[in-house]
C-alpha cells in the first residue's frame, strides 16, 4: 500500500514536470523568451530527462502489481475493515506471523508480556506489610 502512495505521488509530480511551460512577459514579443523561462525550461527538461527512467519502472511495476493489488482489495477490505473496526487498541498485540502452514495470526499479549509501567521502577506495584 506504501508503495502504491509513492508511485501515485510520483507519477502526478512526473505528469507535472511533463507539462508544457506556458509564460508570457507583456510587452516581450511572442517568440522572445526571457532568460529566467530559458532556464525554467532547460531546468524542468533536465528534470524530465533524469525523472524518466524512475517513472518508466515504475509504471511497470504498477502494471505488474497493480491487478493484484486491486484483487486483494476486493476480496480482503471489508474483511479488514472488520478487523480494524474490531480491535481497539493494537499496542496489545504481538505483530502478525506466518505459520508454516501459511496461516496469519495476531497473538494478543499477555499481562507479562505488556510494558512496564515508567512510574514504577521495576514494571511491578510496590507492596509494604503494615
């Protein structure tokens, strides 16, 4: 899903960079461009130039992973969508694990295995005999 965000991100910024530069200086004769939109321009097809290969390989890897991405939206979203709705604090569980078999399982910690409290030195209460 990470991946997915960095490659929508830089695709807007590559169909950006892609854009035509349109400027015009009033007053300036039409086929004349200042030496600040030369630059802009030489700058942005520079830019253009390096960006390609990036977005070239990642647009292939879009088209590689992107059905299947698409396919395990559909058939685990609203399952996940329970799970999430489901579980209210997740600093309660260990992080998921595969199973040899394959199976996926989320272990909810045990009272030991939660974190000590910082106002105790030691993580247990302090008990005193009267």
């Amino acid at each position: 899903m990470e991946a997915m965000k960095h490659i929508m991100m830089l695709s807007a910024v590559g169909l950006l960079l892609a854009a035509p530069l349109q400027a015009q200086d009033l007053g300036s004769e039409p086929d004349e461009k200042s030496l600040m939109e030369q630059g802009a321009e030489l700058f942005f097809k520079g830019l253009r130039q390096e960006m390609e290969p990036a977005l070239e390989s990642m647009l292939e890897m879009a088209e590689q992973f992107g059905p299947s991405m698409l396919s395990f939206l559909e058939e685990m979203g609203p399952a996940l969508a329970d799970l999430v709705d489901e579980v209210q604090d997740w600093s309660a569980y260990h992080a998921p694990e595969m199973l040899p078999n394959g199976d996926i399982i989320i272990r909810k910690k045990q009272p030991e295995d939660a974190t000590p409290d910082p106002a105790e030195p030691d993580g247990a209460p302090e008990h005193t005999d009267i």
